[in-house]
C-alpha cells in the first residue's frame, strides 16, 4: 500500500492530495499539463519536499512533516526514470548499467543484469554508446539502470513523452512485459490516455493540484462525470480472456470477465486462457434496436443503458451502458439518440467492428 498526502504551494499553484495507492501493479498518475503529475512524483522521490506531507509504502515511512521526519532520496528504495534518460555520455551502455548496479549489494540484488538486458531487448546494445542509440533505445537503457538498483518502487515521469509516435510504439511492448513480468509496483506519469490504458491497472485523475478520481482503470474510464469521457479518445479498458483463435480469419475470440459475452478481435494468435487488454472507443460503439446479424460488424453485444450526457459536441451525447457487468461508452448524434428514444434502463444492442478494438 502506498499511501500519499502533499500540501505544497508555489506562486499560482498548490498541490493538495490525500491518496491511498495500491502497493502492485501499474499506478497511473493522468492529467493534463500542470495538474501536479510530476510535482506529486518527485514528491515520492524526496526530490521536492512538501511543506505538509506524510508518505508511506507499505512499512516505511519516507515524510511525516508533523514528526520533523524526511528520508533523503538516496535512502528511499526507489528507481526514478526521467522523460530523458540522461544516460553518462563517456560510458558504453554496459557500463551505464553497471552504474545502477554496483549501488546495490549482491545479496539485495532484485534484478540481475542478464534478466534487465532481456526484458527490454538491449543485450545487442551494451558495447555502444548513448550518442550512437536512438530515443527509445536510450529511454530503454535508462528503464534498465533504474531496474538495476533493484527498487522496491519504481517511479517513471511521462518516459515517452519526449519519442515520436514509431518510438513509442517500439517501447510500449517492453514496459508491458515489466508490468506483466516483474513484480516491483510502478508509478506512471502520462498524459497520454491510450497509454494510460495500454499500462495502468490503477488510475489518478489530476486537475489543478487535486486529485478528482482514484480507481481501478476499467471503472474510472467508463465514468461520465469525468473529463475524461468528454474527449474524443474516451473509451474503456477491459481484460478479456481468449476462449478461441480462428487462425484462418486472424481473429481472436475474448471472453469478457465475470460474463458470457464473447468479442472477436483482430489479433495475432494468443494461448487460451491468456489475459488480454483491449480497449473500446466509445466513438466506434454504435448502437441498435435489434441485433444486426448480416453486418461486417463482427461484435454485437446486448447492453442496457444507464445514464446519458452531453458531450463536448453540442451533435453528440455520451451513453453509458452495461454489458452484463462490463461498462462500455458509446458516442452518438443526438439525433440518433432521439430516434432510437434512449432512456435509462432500457437494453438494446451494441455494435463494435473487431478492426476498431485496440487490443
């Protein structure tokens, strides 16, 4: 259990926010720019010390303000990655790593050299050096320096901010195989949603200093009277479990948790069982009286509403619906509200093509 409460003013700024974070997994800290993302984060670090503050993961206390208590950041059982890496230009990448990893005794050693240099694909890039590398393979080595100092917590300030759109989708599978494959929790600065979603099992929603939601990823994305379900790029996470594989049609075939629903995905193929993380647009959910079966849409789930706002678009409306337990979104026109004469309660059928879920 992390359990987080900062107090820290500047000019034309405060932050204040009482949080209790699950100790696993990855933790999202998502808002805009200068919403106190990074603020918060270094506050974790020790690297900005609150005025009024109390930081506690698990047994060790880091900050009790009212006790005069402050453990230096050399001293907190953390690894920091930056959105540059920052990486020691004299040293080859070997030596780089070794930097993180002499800090730490053998005895303590979490993470071993071989195991950091595979999860993150950079074992055919220790002789080089940083100014031969590219973006992502310099943020990867930075990921893998931080690992090395075997943290209990490891922190990581919006590291892609600074990649274009092919880098980051490079590094993406490698910080989903440290969150699939390592056991350390992770703090995650974004302000990227699709990220967010790609990574985050827990997510905080910050504007202005303050933290406006904190909850699981699949539930804080489907609520309407958040931000979030305003963008064009609101949708919901879901973790589904492949039943099928059809290997002719490339498709797979997901079960959604705690429900009989099925969805097919375009997807690579997966072992059964496997978890899989999607996530549905609410822009690509549209909905219908009756279930369309001669349709190029593959996913037609029946669903019943529960609440409706106004989107950012005067055209359109937001829908909340149930999908036996699962939420989806679904943005439409109002006009297509009125003719299908939505109210809560009701069930009708969603439609999701298999091409538009992002798996």
């Amino acid at each position: 259990m992390i359990e987080v409460r900062l107090q820290l003013k500047y000019s034309g700024f405060a932050l204040d926010v009482d949080l209790q974070l699950p100790g696993r997994g990855v933790t999202a800290l998502y808002g805009h720019s200068g919403s106190g993302k990074t603020t918060c984060l270094r506050c974790i670090a020790g690297l900005e010390r609150a005025e009024e503050g109390f930081v506690q993961f698990n047994d060790e206390v880091w900050q009790d303000s009212r006790k005069g208590l402050f453990v230096p950041p050399h001293k907190r059982a953390l690894g920091y990655v930056f959105q540059e890496a920052s990486l020691f230009p004299h040293l080859s990448v070997l030596a780089n790593l070794e930097f993180g990893l002499k800090r730490i005794p053998r005895q303590q050693r979490r993470v071993e050299m071989s195991h950091a240099t595979e999860l993150l694909g950079i074992g055919h890039l220790l002789d080089r050096h940083p100014q031969h590398l590219s973006g992502g393979e310099r943020q990867r080595i930075g990921i893998a320096r931080a690992l090395l100092t075997s943290p209990s917590l490891l922190l990581m300030d919006e590291p892609l901010a600074a990649l274009d759109s092919k880098r980051k989708s490079e590094i993406l599978p490698y910080l989903e195989r440290l969150h699939d494959e390592l056991e350390i929790p992770v703090l995650y600065v974004s302000h990227a949603q699709d990220e967010v979603a790609r990574l985050a099992d827990h997510i905080v929603l910050l504007s202005d200093g303050k933290a406006l939601a904190s909850g699981p990823i699949g539930e804080t994305l489907a609520r309407l009277d958040l931000p979030m379900a305003l963008g064009d790029d609101a949708g919901v996470v879901i973790n589904g479990t492949v039943s099928a594989y059809d290997e002719h049609y490339q498709l797979l075939t997901l079960q959604l948790p705690a429900s009989q629903l099925q969805m097919r995905v375009a997807h690579a193929p997966l072992a059964l069982g496997k978890q899989l993380r999607f996530k549905i647009q609410a822009r690509d959910v549209s909905l219908s009286l009756q279930a369309e079966e001669h349709s190029s849409i593959l996913n037609r789930l029946p669903v019943t509403v529960t609440q409706e706002i106004p989107a950012d678009n005067a055209a359109h409306v937001l829908v909340s619906l149930d999908a036996s337990g699962t939420p989806l979104l679904a943005r439409i026109t109002r006009y297509s509200r009125d003719q299908l004469q939505l109210h809560p309660g009701q069930t009708l059928w969603a439609q999701i093509k298999a091409v538009a879920v992002l798996a």
